[in-house]
C-alpha cells in the first residue's frame, strides 16, 4: 500500500495515543532534549484523567492529602508515562515547570 509521508492529525486521545507512540519510540530518550514536546505530553495527560468510576477505597498518593485520589488515566497514556516521560524527566536539566507539571499528573492517580 501507499506510504504516509507524515502521521494523520489525531483528533480524539485514542488517535492521540497510537500516534504519540509511533514518535516516541523513534525519539527514544532523546524526548529529554526538547522541554516543550514534554510539557505538552504531560498536559495532554493532565487533561486526560478520568474519575474512577465508583466509590474508591485507596488511600491518597500523597500523605498530605485530606481525600483519596480517585484519578485515572488510559493504560496506553500510563505507558507512555513509565516508558517515555519519566526516564526522559529524570535526564532532563533540572526545571521546575516540568518536574510541578509531572507531579500535578502523578500525584492525582489512583495507584501509580
């Protein structure tokens, strides 16, 4: 069949998901490089939890929140968390824009 010559504009996060893999696995760790692509991925993430459905038992990520967390996130984009933005955040020059922006992700999940 016909080659794309670049990937198709991702219009919900399920297009989002398969598209943003397809980039990150070339970059590889590279992703640490650029402070902007980062910022973008974890807002795309911050953007994109969920309230667990139900009432939920877990205790708070964080000891000093006063209610459990009750966050979610799709398992494609917790992926892309473990395999992409937490080793490329922790090579990364140190920036505080980043490191508040991953931790307003991290610290709202339910179980991480």
């Amino acid at each position: 069949g016909p080659v794309p010559v670049c990937l198709p504009q991702a219009t919900d996060i399920n297009d989002f998901a398969s598209a943003t893999k397809q980039v990150l696995d070339q970059l590889e760790y590279y992703l640490h490089t650029d402070n902007v692509a980062m910022g973008n991925l974890w807002q795309v993430m911050a953007l994109s939890l969920k309230d667990a459905p139900g009432p939920s038992p877990v205790i708070a990520a964080s000891a000093h929140s006063a209610a459990p967390s009750n966050q979610i996130l799709d398992d494609r984009l917790v992926a892309m968390i473990y395999k992409h933005l937490l080793p490329a955040i922790s090579i990364a020059k140190p920036n505080p824009w980043l490191s508040s922006m991953a931790w307003n992700v991290l610290r709202q999940l339910t179980i991480f």
